[in-house]
C-alpha cells in the first residue's frame, strides 16, 4: 500500500517510535482525564509518519479499548436521556457527512465549524450555559449535525462537547456525557474507513504497538479525575477545546491557500 503508507518505513526508526508512543501517552492521559480530543493529538502527530488516511483509521482503531476502559463507568454517570437522543441520530446522520463531503469545500467546513467552537467556548469562559436542558427534538437535531460532521471531516467531537459541557451539572456527570457522546461518534465513524477499506494490516500492527501506552495512560488520566482532578475539569475541556479549535482552523486556513 505504498499510496496509504508513503513514509511507513519511518515507522521502524527508534526515535520516530518514541515520538509516536509521546503522543499516544498525551492523547491517552487527556482522553482518560477530559473524556475527548485524543484523535486530535494521534491524527496531528501520526500524519507526519504515515498518511493522514491511516492516521485516521488508526486513532479510529486504537479508540475502541479505551472505549471499552471508559464505558462502564460514564453509563452509570452519563444522562441517559441526553446521550442517548444525540448518540442515536448521530449513528443516522454519519452517512450523509459523504454528501457533504463531495458537495462543500471541505476547508470552508473546517473554518466553518473551527469558528463556531471557538465562539462557544469565549462565551462558555464567559460563564454562558444552557439556561434548560433542550427536549430530545432538539438533541437528535444537534446529533444528526454532529454526526454529519464527524462523518463529512472525522471533526464532529467538539460541536458535541460544547453541548454538553453547556448543560448545567457537576464535573463527573459532563465528563460522562462527553464521553458518552464521543464514544458514539467514534463508533458511527469505523463502518466508512471498513467500507473504504482502511483497516489494512499495516494499520492493525500498528494499532496493536501504540494500544498499550495508550491504554495505560488512559488509566492514569482516569486515576487523575478521580484523586482531584474533577476540580479542573471544566478549565482543562475549554482549554482542549480551545486548542482543537483553533488548530482546526490553522489547518483549514492553511489548506485554503495551499
């Protein structure tokens, strides 16, 4: 697959390695600790070793274990009737993020949705948040979007974390919902890259070598939450958001004029 891999022989040099293993510990610290924003991490660092396609399909691939690490506890946590909506009409809406694809410039899409997380997030700062939780009309209406979203640019996770971090509550029920709903649009994301035909062996090796240091450091972001960390939790999910916003607008900005 010399296409998909144009430098996957810089996988075998030890210091390529060892960075690739920093940036799964950070992503896997922050998806245990925030619950979001790991895929971020993996896609930015691992575009520069292998494709941006495989760097997709593996943060997609190495997701599922820390799903099922994190899962257990968000269900007891996580608002059912806010998840679920949302969770539902995002797996519905995902196929149509294609159309979207091929009919919208996809890095006016970008800074489309790069700007509207950051306005969020400055009013967030700015003590703003849901005044009433929305009726479950308008949560399979935000989840179709995001759905759209995640399917058209793999980007749909911080739309959907605004949302929920603007819903009133403490620190352990947002981080439920979060991960709740990224779990959901990590899942509605894996059936295009199978279709696609991404999950190839060389993403699957090196899924299997990154998947332990991100395992681990997903237990000790989790470990962190629950000694203290919750007190910074909000602070910590603004700053991250912030970060994938406007490194999500960089690159939109960039590829515009490129």
């Amino acid at each position: 697959m010399p296409g998909l891999f144009g430098t996957f022989s810089g996988f075998a040099d030890p210091l390529t390695v060892t960075v690739m293993l920093a940036a799964m510990v950070v992503a896997g610290f922050m998806r245990g600790f925030v619950g979001f924003g790991a895929s971020m991490i993996m896609v930015l660092v691992l575009s520069h070793v292998i494709s941006p396609a495989a760097a997709v399909a593996v943060a997609s691939l190495s997701g599922v274990p820390v799903m099922v690490q994190l899962l257990p506890a968000a269900v007891r946590q996580a608002e059912r009737s806010f998840v679920l909506p949302f969770a539902c009409s995002s797996f519905i809406a995902a196929p149509l993020g294609t159309w979207v694809l091929v009919s919208v410039d996809g890095e006016v899409m970008k800074i489309a949705i790069a700007t509207a997380v950051l306005v969020m997030v400055a009013l967030m700062y700015r003590g703003w948040h849901l005044s009433r939780s929305p009726g479950s009309g308008v949560l399979v209406g935000m989840g179709a979007v995001a759905g759209v979203i995640q399917g058209g640019g793999g980007i749909g996770g911080p739309p959907a974390v605004v949302v929920a971090l603007a819903r009133a509550g403490d620190a352990e029920r947002q981080r439920a919902n979060v991960i709740g709903v990224v779990a959901a649009l990590n899942l509605c994301g894996i059936p295009p890259l199978a279709w696609h035909g991404l999950y190839t062996r060389e993403v699957v090796l090196i899924s299997l070598v990154l998947v332990p240091a991100y395992l681990a450091a997903s237990w000790f972001g989790i470990r962190f939450f629950t000694s203290g960390g919750h007190r910074y939790y909000r602070d910590a999910a603004l700053a991250l958001l912030s970060l994938t916003g406007l490194a999500t607008l960089v690159r939109g900005i960039h590829d515009a004029l490129a």
